[in-house]
C-alpha cells in the first residue's frame, strides 16, 4: 500500500489531519510530521525523515505538505533519500489526505493516486 | 583571507550575531511573516556551533556543508532549507580547498544565491533575502574588479546588503510568508535580508580584525 506522510507546521495539524482520514480509511499507512521536536511551530527535516521510513515501502511514498517551509524541507528530504520512491503532491491539505488515504486502501498505486491529488489541487467547494 | 579555523571562528561568530539580534529579527518577522526569524536562526546556528568542533583540519567544504546541513535539521522556518542549501552550494565550491580568498568568497556567495533562487523559486524585488544577497554579491565583484582590497570589498558588500535590506520595505512580497500580508507588507524591512546583512557584516569585521585565529 501506498504511504502518506503529512507535513505541517503544526504538530496538532498534523497528527488532526491523519485522525480525520481515519473516518474514511482507518487502514492507510499515514504519518504525521508536524511541528519540530520540542513541539513548536516549524517543520522538521528528521520528523520528516522518519514519518517516511514509518510508511515507507516498494509501493511509495506520497508526501502533502501545508506551506512554505514545509515544502522546503520536504524538497530537502528528498534529495537527500534520492532513488528511493517519494513525491511531494501539489494540493491542498485535508482534501488531498483524504483522497489519498482512500485511494491507497482501495490499492491505487503511486501513480493513480498522484493524478488523483492533481485533480484535488482543481477541485472547487462552492 | 581565512583559513579552515578562522572560518569555523566566523561561523560561530554569525551564531553569536545571531544571538544578540534574536529579538530584533524576530520583531521584523512579526507584522510580515510568524515571528520567529531570530528564534530560528539562534537555534539553527547554535546546532551549528555545536557541530564544528573536531573539523579545524577539514576542508572547508566539508565545514560548510556541516553547518549548512545543521541549519536545514534544526532552524525550522524557510530560513533553513534556504541558507542551510546557501551554505551546502557554498561549500560545494570549496570543497577541498583549506584556505579561502576573495576569488573563492566570491565563486561561493554566486553559489548560494543561485541556491536559495532554486530552493525558494525566487527571484530579487521580491523582497527576500535575496534583495540583500544580489546587490551585495553586485557590488563585491565590481571592487574587486577595481583592485580594491579584501576589506574594501566586503565594507562595500555590506553596504549594498543594507541598502538593499532597507529597500525590501518598498517591496511587495511575492514569497514565503510575507506574501500572504501581501501589500500590508509595505513599510517593513524584509527579516531574511536583515539576517544576511548581519552575516555578511560578520565576515567583514572578522576579516578586518586580525584576531579571528585567537577564537
């Protein structure tokens, strides 16, 4: 199964949005990287780093990311753990965490699900 | 102009800046960005500080892809991805080398400004640390070219860092966190160029002075 890491700056952000795809998908292989180590607001590259290698398997890695820093670091996570198979998505938060928690309990592989979060980034509420 | 030990000596110098303008950098983030800039940058760099003893014989490569590798782990904000990739480019350049002099200083500042262009998609007027970064590298370049000497250079780099800090308040942020303040932003001096200019201003002072080694 596809993992998911959300990143945020935000602890309580975070570990609220992989709560809230329990509703829909109490399976998935979803974990949180908010907030730095002493629990304040920033992102961490090492609770990045080990929210990856928590969900992480052959079939990937999907990483959501809130802003700025986030996505920053996460690009720098990456880079440093090239080769192996990670991509950031492009789309908002809690959208996107839902629709990819439930794609990958259903079996969407990496690819589906990343097109499926392209469609998310479109998606209108009103 | 500096060697291996006297750059650690520099580096830890920065920390200290950073240190002593904690609460102003952090007062600038705060009508702009999450009020944490100086915050960040102390802890970033006391990681820093607490990593560089043992590497006085190393290359200086590796000493600034240490630091730079400290900042992106434990800075927190877009400040660390940003300089930590500065500092890593910076010493990609010098990887090797145990001595530093302008040429060199110059070769690294063009990487880290290419770097933190790729790591923040940004560009200058859009008021980042760029804005302070670009001109200062501008004007270094154009003294030495006129034969001025290391301490010439850098007085005149960190004049054009500040003029182009106090330039950002004419700037609407288009980047980072600023961006959502939008032009409310307007009037305030960019956090991240501040930072640079008292960087820069570390070296030049260390370069001044002869007593970097005594560190």
């Amino acid at each position: 199964m596809v993992g998911i890491v959300i990143v945020s700056h935000s602890e309580k952000l975070a570990e609220s949005v992989v709560e809230l795809t329990a509703m829909m998908a109490p399976s998935a292989a979803i974990a949180a990287a908010g907030g730095l180590e002493d629990g304040s607001f920033g992102t961490s590259f090492d609770r990045i780093r080990n929210a990856i290698e928590q969900v992480y398997s052959e079939d990937g890695v999907i990483v959501l990311m809130d802003m700025g820093s986030a996505v920053m670091t996460t690009e720098m996570v990456l880079e440093m753990m090239e080769g192996r198979k990670i991509a950031m998505a492009d789309c908002p938060l809690v959208e996107g965490a839902v629709t990819a928690t439930v794609s990958a309990v259903s079996g969407t592989d990496f690819n589906g699900i990343l097109e499926e979060l392209n469609g998310v980034r479109d998606m209108r509420k009103l | 102009m500096a060697d291996s030990r006297q750059v650690i000596s520099i580096l830890n110098r920065i920390g200290r800046k950073m240190e002593e303008q904690k609460d102003y950098l952090t007062e600038l983030d705060g009508p702009i960005g999450d009020s944490d800039h100086g915050i960040n940058l102390a802890r970033g760099f006391r990681a820093v500080e607490e990593k560089l003893p043992g590497l006085e014989d190393k290359d200086l490569g590796t000493i600034l892809k240490t630091a730079g590798m400290a900042l992106v782990s434990t800075v927190g904000g877009a400040s660390g991805p940003l300089y930590g990739s500065a500092y890593m480019k910076a010493g990609m350049v010098l990887a090797g080398k145990t001595e530093i002099q302008m040429g060199d200083f110059l070769q690294a500042m063009d990487a880290a400004v290419e770097a933190v262009m790729q790591r923040g998609k940004a560009t200058v007027e859009e008021a980042t640390m760029l804005d302070a970064m670009v001109p200062a590298v501008k004007a270094m370049k154009e003294a030495e070219a006129s034969g001025a000497e290391a301490g010439e250079i850098l007085e005149a780099g960190c004049r054009a860092a500040w003029a182009g800090a106090e330039h950002t308040k004419d700037l609407i942020a288009t980047k980072g966190r600023a961006s959502y303040v939008g032009e409310r932003g307007l009037g305030h001096q960019d956090p991240g160029a501040t930072s640079f200019s008292f960087m820069l201003e570390v070296v030049k002072d260390a370069v001044a002075g002869s007593d970097t080694a005594e560190e």
